[in-house]
C-alpha cells in the first residue's frame, strides 16, 4: 500500500513538472556536445550529460512550482495544478527538489573541474527567475538564458575551452526561448494584469509581444546558421534550418491566425520539432555533410 502511494505520488510529481518538457532542452545539450566531438561522443559523456541536464531541469521546475503555488492557487489556468489542490506537499516537492539538485552536482563533478566550477550559474538563476515576474517583464529573458546554457554546458564537457560555436548556440537557444515564453504568457495576461504581475505582454501589449517575440525567433536562427558555419556545417544543416525556420513561421501564422486556442501546438509540438530538427540536422551533417 505505502509503495503504490509513493508511486502514485512519483507520477503526481513527474506530471507537475512537466517531465515530458525534457524533450526542449536535451536535443541541444547533445548538440553542443556532438560539435564538440566531431561526431559521435562516447557514451559515458552522453550518460552524464543526460542525467545532469534532466535532474537540473527537475529541480528547477520543482522550485518554480514551489515558489509559485500561492499564485498558481490563484490563477484559473493553474489552480488545478497538484500543489494548489494539496495533492503534493510543499515538503515533498523540496525534498525531491534537493535530490535532483544533488544528483545535478554529481553529475557535473563527473563532467569535469570546470562544469562543476561553473555549475552554481544556472542554479542560481534558476531559484532566482519564479520570482522575476513580481518585479520585472525581463522574466523570459532569464529562463532563456537558463535553457541556453545547456549547450555551452555539454560542450564544456568535452572540451573545456572557450569557443563562439556553443557561444552562438547558446544565444541562439536563449532567443528561441524567450520567444516562445513571450507567446506562452499570452494564456495569464489577464490574470497578470489583475495580480500585478509583470510579462512582456502586460507591459508593451499582444502586438508588439508578437512582434518581439518573431524578432527573437529570426535571432535564434541567425545564431544557430552562424554557429553552423564556424562549425564548418554544409548544406544538410542548412536545409534543417530551413525546416526549423517553417516550424517557426507555422508557430506564429498559429498565434495570429487562432491565438490561445492552438497553444498545445504552438508551445510543445512545434517547439520539440525545432529542437529535434537543429540537432538531426547537425549530426546528418558531421557524418554525412
């Protein structure tokens, strides 16, 4: 009975912090780390950089729903989520927040001197950005540049050295995300406007959000062509950022064409098909290019 409960609580957990999620950050993670390489890493490098990118994402969605639960309990879009409807326990989600956190420094440390050096970076942002949107629309930039860093991470896996090719995707990673955060707040505008709460959307209004948000979105695939280039790509990468720049214009052809009522589209689907498609692309291209 006590193990059925504890299951039960596990599937609870992982659908609060939207595990499935993982599917936007890893393709990028294992690009930085294939570029790295030259091709196929070895896959004790894989393994480790697997377990860290999943276990930091872990924690950081279990402190956003953490530090958001009041506001989420006040939201119509959220007040059905787990911590809201007390069907978790705010000690249970820091409990096993702490324990993806260890597990994300244990894995860093495996990685190398320099990732586990460096990797008080992205856990700080990553407590500091729920609290980001009492104060600041900025909030979107921060989680891109948190998910940005995934790349640059797995590049300094195997190769701890300064480069602009992880740096560009990087910024590219950044810009595609912020974008998509920007689309994604469109479903709390009014609740953010009534609570006082601080979004792209709320302080320059829908039009210029779209507008702001595409103009990311073409940074993101400027970045990711130059970090091709440096990388000595060709054209089956070039041809996957063609595809990459439809799943992108399909995006936002559905924001303005239908607005919140294709987000699950708009937000998961097409995001994991760029994802997907940057890092195919790339392989294809180092070992058949």
């Amino acid at each position: 009975m006590k193990q059925s409960k504890r299951q039960s609580r596990l599937a609870i957990f992982l659908e609060t912090i939207k595990f499935e999620h993982s599917l936007f950050a890893l393709p990028f993670a294992y690009l930085g780390l294939f570029l790295a390489e030259g091709g196929l890493p070895w896959p004790h490098l894989i393994f480790w950089v697997t377990v860290g990118m999943v276990s930091f994402r872990t924690f950081a969605m279990a402190m956003n729903r953490l530090i958001d639960r009041k506001i989420d309990a006040q939201n119509p879009r959220t007040e059905s989520w787990s911590l809201p409807q007390k069907k978790l326990t705010p000690r249970f989600v820091a409990l096993a927040g702490l324990f993806s956190l260890l597990v994300f420094f244990g894995s860093v440390r495996v990685l190398g001197p320099l990732c586990f050096f460096l990797s008080p970076v992205p856990v700080l942002l990553a407590v500091i950005y729920p609290f980001l949107k009492r104060f600041t629309w900025l909030c979107h930039a921060v989680l891109g540049i948190i998910l940005g860093i995934a790349p640059y991470g797995a590049w300094l896996a195997s190769r701890p050295e300064f480069s602009w090719i992880p740096g560009l995707l990087l910024i590219g990673v950044a810009a595609w995300v912020t974008g998509f955060d920007i689309l994604y707040s469109f479903q709390d505008f009014d609740f953010d406007q009534k609570a006082g709460l601080k979004s792209l959307p709320v302080r320059f209004g829908r039009k210029a959000s779209l507008t702001t948000a595409a103009s990311l979105h073409l940074t993101a695939l400027m970045a990711w062509a130059g970090a091709g280039a440096l990388a000595g790509l060709g054209l089956i990468f070039g041809l996957g950022l063609l595809i990459v720049a439809a799943l992108l214009s399909r995006e936002h052809w559905l924001m303005h064409r239908f607005g919140l009522t294709k987000m699950g589209e708009v937000f998961f689907s097409l995001n994991v098909g760029v994802s997907f498609a940057v890092f195919i692309a790339v392989v294809l291209d180092l070992y058949w290019g």
